[in-house]
C-alpha cells in the first residue's frame, strides 16, 4: 500500500441550503465570529473521528481497512498541515453576530479533501 498523502481545502462558508455539496471526501462545521483557528482545527478532527465524512470516496467507508485507516491519518496530518484560512486569530470575524432569541440556521464551514 502507498502512502497516502492529502490536502485539507476550505471550500466555503455558509448556510448549509446553500451547499452544493462535492464529490470529493468532506466535513462541515458549524462556525460563528468567536470560532479560533485552535477550536476550528478541533472541530474538523472531532468530526473525522465521529466518521461524519461525505463524499463519493470509498476509503473513508466503514470496513475499508487498513486503506481507510492510513486515508484518516492523512486526514488528521493535512488538517493540522493545511487548515491556515489566511486570517490569524478569529477567521470568521466577519460573520453577522448571532443573538439570543436569533431563530437563523448555523453557518458552516466546508472542507474538503483531495489527493495530494
């Protein structure tokens, strides 16, 4: 088996009606003003490790053994390598705030695995 080597790429942010969705193997997270790089990055591990992986890639199924194992570890190493977004601190400071009584959906963050 090669080793498996992958990127990390953020493909979008919005509400998750607007996501067209992809091909490739990605996570969703939910994001807001406050939400850090540290906590980002956190998130996107918990999701991999809860196997809330979409996508048409078969190395991210459930019973795909070693492949699937070894596809993870790539996973894990391209969040930590990749997950940058150009804005140091709050990368989602931007974003509208939210308020207590505010009914909106969340607003998410796509990410989206490819082969390197």
């Amino acid at each position: 088996m090669s080793r498996i080597v992958l990127n990390c790429q953020h493909a979008d942010t919005c509400l998750s009606d607007f996501w067209g969705g992809h091909h490739a193997a990605h996570i969703q997270v939910p994001v807001g003003r406050d939400t850090t790089m540290k906590k980002l990055r956190q998130m996107l591990r918990s999701e991999l490790n809860q196997g809330a992986v979409a996508g048409s890639d078969d190395r991210t199924r459930d019973g795909s053994g070693d492949i699937g194992d070894a596809w993870f570890k790539a996973a894990h190493a391209a969040i930590n390598r990749d997950v940058r977004l150009g804005k140091r601190g709050k990368p989602f400071g931007d974003l509208e705030p939210e308020s207590e009584d505010d009914r909106c959906e969340s607003v998410y963050a796509f990410f989206v695995f490819t082969d390197k």
